[in-house]
C-alpha cells in the first residue's frame, strides 16, 4: 500500500481522529464522548481500488464522510490529490468536489422523492453547466438507465434501478474517485450482483477508482485489489486483498474471514 516516490495518492488519510462528544447530561460530569476514529492513516492510489472491512460500528462510515468533506477530522488531515481539503475555501471546495463522488448504501434514504430524477443526477453538476441535459442522459445510459427516465420519479424505480440512479449522480461529474458505503447491502440478493459487475463495468470505461466499504469480504475480494481492516476505530491490518483476505495476519481478521462463508479458497 506504499506509494512509489513522486507519484501522488489520489487520496490520503493522515493521522485522521474523530470524536463525537454526545450531549452533557449533568454538569461537572465530563461529557461522554466516542472515538470513532483513532489515528487513521491510508492511502488510494489511482486504479488501485481500496476496500474496507470491520464489524458494525468500527468506524467505516465516519471515514467515508470525512474522506468525502462531509465532515471534519478532530484532528489530522484529509488530502486529495496532495490538497488538504478541510484547508480550502468553499468555493475551492466545491470545485474539488467534483473530483470525488459518494454512494450511499440505502438508495431510498438517498433519493430526495419529490425531484425528478433528471434533477437528482444533474446535482453535483456545476450551476450554469451548458449540457446538463446531456451529460445526465449520459449518465443514465452508462447504468443502464433511458435518458427518458429523467422526467421520472424515484418511486417509479425498484431498489436496483434507484441505486443506478444513485451512481449515475455520481457518475455525471465524471470523478476520479468514487466512495461507496454499503453500495448493494439494502439491496436484494437477486440484484446485488448486477450493481457490482456495473461498478466493475463502469471503472473499466471511465477510469474511476473506487473506496468500497462493506461487510461482505467476498465483495472487497472481488472489487478491490487492497484491502483495510478496522475495529474499534483503528486499522488493524492492511494489504493486498488476496493475502490479507486468504492469509489474515490479525487474530480479528481472521475471526472475521471465518465467520464469512461466501468467501472461497
Ligand atoms: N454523528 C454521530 N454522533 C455520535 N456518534 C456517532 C456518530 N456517527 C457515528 N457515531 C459513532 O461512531 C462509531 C462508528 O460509527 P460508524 O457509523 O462509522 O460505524 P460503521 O463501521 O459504519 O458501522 P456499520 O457497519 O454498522 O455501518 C459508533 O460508535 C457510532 O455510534
Ligand atoms: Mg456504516
């Protein structure tokens, strides 16, 4: 997971905490907090994609939203392309974003129901964009969608079709790398399977790289070339998703490789 001299991540976690202090219920006391992160340090190159594994409540999402500037570290840094981003100035950022695009796992939640889809996947396209129209009919083809299926509206769709809209939004900036949090666990089994093989279509076409979170170890084995390992808020183990996944190293992860029996070999 090194990167060779002179050639930059694409993104690179620094030393990156985060604490949630929840709400003082008695004065005096010291607010309760949560550590969901602790000193976590990675690095995606471009083409390389990066899975990342965990039991519920290692941290996964909290990592994916601040890798994506959703929100801020306690402490560390969040580079991409070498840029810090909880650095720039909002409109800088707002810029950057086009670059780095999120899907989220429950494409109901996901979806805003009263837009039509059209509007949905224009979003993080620039204001004043001259071919929004065309880049989202893009969009639509490139999962599968029509172009018609603009003017439509997210209850009109099944759960695979609402995640394919879901990537289409992420897909029409044309980013360079894609955050996926959970990208097929809400969806059925029957469906799950065709969403995968449309991200694995999708990078072969427009060169994206994708974070891939998920609970399903044959998921990352199949999607990601590396692969990191949390709990508890820190990364226990690392490295190429064919070791670490068939020779697990961390008494946790192979715990976790047991327990998965979807995995073969
Ligand atoms: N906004 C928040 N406020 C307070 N605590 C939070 C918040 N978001 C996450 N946490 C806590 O941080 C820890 C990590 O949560 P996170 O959602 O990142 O885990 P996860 O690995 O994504 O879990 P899952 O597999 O269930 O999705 C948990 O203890 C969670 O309760
Ligand atoms: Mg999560």
């Amino acid at each position: 997971m090194s990167t060779p001299a002179g050639e930059l991540p694409l993104l690179a976690l620094e030393q990156v905490t985060r604490r949630y202090t929840l709400p003082r219920e008695r004065l005096l006391q010291p607010a309760p907090g949560v550590d969901a992160l602790r000193g976590v340090s990675l690095t995606l190159r471009a083409g390389h994609n990066l899975g990342i594994v965990g039991e519920s409540g290692s941290g996964k999402s909290t990592l994916a939203r601040i890798a994506m500037a959703l929100e801020p570290p306690s402490s560390g840094r969040v580079l991409f392309g070498g840029r810090d981003l909880n650095a720039l100035a909002p409109g800088e950022l707002r810029a950057a974003r086009r670059d780095f695009q999120m899907v989220f796992q429950d494409p109901y939640s996901s979806l805003d129901p009263r837009q039509r889809v059209g509007r949905i996947v224009a979003e993080p396209l620039p204001v004043g964009e001259a071919d929004a129209v065309g880049r989202v009919a893009e969009a639509l083809e490139a999962v599968g969608l029509r172009a018609s299926d603009a003017t439509r509206h997210p209850h009109e769709f099944s759960g695979g079709q609402r995640q394919r809209v879901a990537i289409a939004r992420a897909l029409v900036t044309r980013p360079k790398l894609i955050v996926a949090d959970e990208p097929v666990s809400a969806l059925d089994v029957s469906v799950q399977a065709q969403v995968l093989n449309l991200l694995v279509d999708l990078q072969q076409r427009f060169g994206m790289t994708y974070l891939l979170i998920s609970h399903d170890l044959a998921v990352v084995d199949h999607l990601c070339e590396e692969v990191v390992v949390m709990r508890g808020g820190e990364v226990v183990e690392r490295g190429a998703s064919d070791e670490v996944l068939r020779a697990p190293q961390h008494a946790y992860t192979r715990a976790l490789v047991s327990a998965a029996s979807t995995l073969g070999a």
